[in-house]
C-alpha cells in the first residue's frame, strides 16, 4: 500500500523525493525545493524562492528546511546535496 497514492503533497508534509544536487551559478535546479539535505558539511550559497542569495555555513549530515530554486557552485564547500522536493 502506498499511503501517498491519495494524499495532496503539501509543505506541511514530507517531500516526496530527493534530487541530487550540481552546483551551478547560472541553472535553477529542475524543481524548486522545500529543503536541501547536505552530507558533507561546509558553506553553501544558494537562491531562495524569494530571489535572495545568501551564504550560509552547514554541518554534516544537515536538513536546511528553507525553500530555494539554485545552489551556486562558485562559493559552495559542502559536497552530497540533494534537494528535498514535492514532486
């Protein structure tokens, strides 16, 4: 039994998948994202839906639960990115 089958994906949920990251400075990810969950530690910088950038430092194994459409390359550190999205 799939308890999704029926069930609206909203924020207040989980995401539904988990995308793997390529850091970019000119390319939004494929879908925007309701989280970014990092294995290796480090700084990160990144768009957020709101169209702001901002750098920020992450520990491993962090679950960033902010929404954000790109993680740039030039700046980024922390390594094992997948973006948390409602597919």
């Amino acid at each position: 039994m799939n308890p999704f089958s029926n069930r609206a994906a909203t924020l207040s949920g989980p995401a539904t998948d988990a995308l793997p990251v390529i850091p970019d400075d000119s390319t939004d990810l494929p879908l925007v994202a309701v989280g970014l969950y990092v294995e290796t530690g480090g700084t990160i910088v990144i768009d957020t839906v709101r169209g702001e950038t901002r750098t920020l430092t992450v520990a491993d194994f962090s679950i960033l639960p902010l929404g954000l459409r790109r993680v740039h390359a030039t700046g980024t550190t922390a390594t094992g990115m997948h973006a948390l999205v409602l597919a």
